[in-house]
C-alpha cells in the first residue's frame, strides 16, 4: 500500500491514532485497514463480512473512534451497519467516488501548450490552485489539508509530484503521489475557471499518465467523483477504466449517548 511507505519515508516518530491492521484466514489476508488522522478509516475490498466484524471489535478494544470509513460501495454499508451496532453510531454518506485504472494512454492531440514539471518558481501560484482544488470536490466535507505542506513535499519529488500543462504561461495541474512497486496513483487535477472547456486538463493528466507510464509504473490510479460527469468523460477518454464505486460515510454521534 502507498500510505505507508509514504509515511516511513516521511515521518520520524510514531504519531497518535493511526491504525493499520489485516485480517488474515489460514496465512491468506482476506481484509485490510488503516487510518491516519484525521482522515477516515480506509477499508479494503473483501467478501467477508466477518473480517469487517473482527475490524471493528480490534478499533473498540483499541478504543479508536474513526471520524468516519472510505471503502468499495457494498464494505462501507456492511461497516456501517457493525459499527451502529457496536457503538450506537449512526451515519452518512458524504461522497461516491469512482477509483479508476490506467494501463495504456489514448494521446489528446490537438491542444495548445505542453507538460512541465512544477518548480520553485511556481509555488504562490500552486498553492491557491490546491486549495481551491480540495474545496471543489470535498466542499464542507473536505478534510484539513495543509495546501503548503503538500506543495512543498510535492515540490521535493521524486516519488511524488506536481505538474503543470502550460500554454504561454501555467493553465492546469495535475500531481502524482502514493507510488507502490508497480502503480502510482494521479492527483489532484485542478483547472482554474478561466482556463476550462479547453481541454487543458484533459492533455495535462494524458500527458503525466504517459510520463509515469514511460518510467516504469504498470500501472496509474485515481479517484474521480461520481457526481462529475466531466471528470469522468476525461478521464474514460484517456484510457482510464474503472475498478470500483467507493462511498464515504461520516460518523455520527450515537441516538441516545449510551454506548
């Protein structure tokens, strides 16, 4: 997983309330979880309801109360539901997203401008352009995100990065970051208002999908909200294929404050 090679390789020192777990059945992980705040907890695929069962008791006994769970549409409903009775939680969805799966790029031609990395000299423009970009797709749900932070780690590479498409000066972005020994995953990708409808961004991620690709990632990933039908159209024209639905829940507090 992505996360946590990224957090070895950024972090010194163990940080509270992060959660990482599986569930294994006869030397086979048949579900997987992990949480690092504040963000919500993040489940794995798995046909086994009772691996979620086991999730959930080791989070009480661990006394770990998520803000909320990221998962594939049918495990956040079937946590949801063990996690109400457990704990007298209720909650509700804020977000469907699409994750989707790249192998081979379709090339968007016929549009001005080129790819370049994003440097130094870049970083008072990036930084709005993140910010606006987190409160676009998340809205009142957006979790906190230092925009700086990111941009400078992001800045640093080489694992991770951002890039712009640039047309007499930058017109959108996209980044990269979470790479694994194979995939990599794409993101975020923002275009400011006065730059859509020009397929800017849909050369930008075409043209940074090919860069990761030609460097030797199988594969790229990214999550695309199910309710952004554009988002979705470009990314499917570029050759991206879908995996999965995800769905996020947040938590809330329980009916009567007796658990």
């Amino acid at each position: 997983m992505s996360v946590p090679g990224t957090l070895t390789a950024h972090t010194d020192a163990p940080v509270p309330g992060r959660y990482f777990a599986v569930v294994v059945d006869a030397g086979t992980v048949v579900a997987a979880a992990m949480m690092t705040p504040p963000h919500p907890l993040v489940l794995s695929r798995t046909e086994r309801p009772e691996a979620l069962g086991l999730i959930a008791q080791d989070l009480r006994r661990a006394r770990i109360m998520p803000p909320g769970i990221h998962a594939p549409v049918a495990v956040g409903r079937c946590f949801a539901r063990i996690w109400r009775h457990l704990t007298g939680q209720r909650h509700e969805e804020i977000l469907q997203q699409q994750i989707y799966r790249l192998e081979r790029v379709r090339p968007i031609t016929g549009i001005r401008g080129s790819l370049r990395p994003a440097v130094e000299a870049d970083r008072r423009l990036v930084i709005p352009w993140v910010r606006a970009f987190v409160a676009e797709a998340f809205g009142e749900h957006a979790t906190p995100t230092d925009a700086e932070q990111l941009v400078a780690r992001r800045l640093r590479g080489p694992a991770e990065g951002l890039c712009l498409w640039d047309d007499d000066g930058p017109r959108a972005l996209a980044g990269y970051a979470g790479p694994t020994p194979r995939g990599v995953r794409v993101g975020p990708v923002y275009t400011p208002p006065p730059f859509r409808n020009r397929g800017y961004a849909s050369a930008c991620v075409a043209a940074l999908s090919r860069l990761l690709i030609d460097r030797g990632y199988a594969f790229c990933c990214l999550y695309a909200d199910r309710a952004n039908p554009t988002s979705n159209r470009i990314y499917q024209r570029i050759g991206y294929e879908p995996v999965c639905d995800v769905v996020e829940y947040r938590f809330l507090p329980a009916d009567d404050g007796s658990r």
